[in-house]
C-alpha cells in the first residue's frame, strides 16, 4: 500500500515532469533548467523504485509513450540545416 502523502508527490512529480518534458520537445521552451529538470526526475525514478505498485502508464520513465504523441503531437526537435 503507498501512503497518501507519497501518492500525493508522485501525482505532482509526474504532472510537472510531463509538463516541462511537452514544453522542451514540443514547444521548444524551457522554464526550468534541465538540471532542476533531472532532479525532478530523479526523486520520480525514486519513489517508483520504492513503490512499484505507484508506477502510471503515463510516467515519464515508460518513455514517450503518453497521451500527446499517441494522439500525433510532434515529436522532438526538427534540424535545420
């Protein structure tokens, strides 16, 4: 069983990591610098890792596997050369 407060963090981690992941791949904007970035991550990675049962289908860590690029949002940067 995962306490509520954990339950609680890990929502709100997930919910932020997609958040500033979609605005870096999709819209080429930052609002965060990718080492607060990395350490949001990692405190997500942490608490899957602790509680596996937590793990959602849209976690960040399942890849990019969420809702946006199944419903064919663009995928990362294009180059321009």
């Amino acid at each position: 069983m995962v306490p509520k407060d954990i339950r609680a963090r890990y929502d709100k981690l997930k919910k932020s990591v997609n958040y500033y992941r979609t605005l870096y791949h999709v819209y080429d904007r930052e609002e965060i610098s990718q080492a607060a970035l990395d350490s949001l991550k990692h405190e997500l990675s942490e608490i899957e890792k602790q509680y596996p049962a937590i793990i959602a289908p849209d976690s960040p860590r399942r890849g990019e596997t969420s809702a946006r690029i199944q419903k064919g949002a663009p995928r990362g940067r294009a180059v321009v050369v």
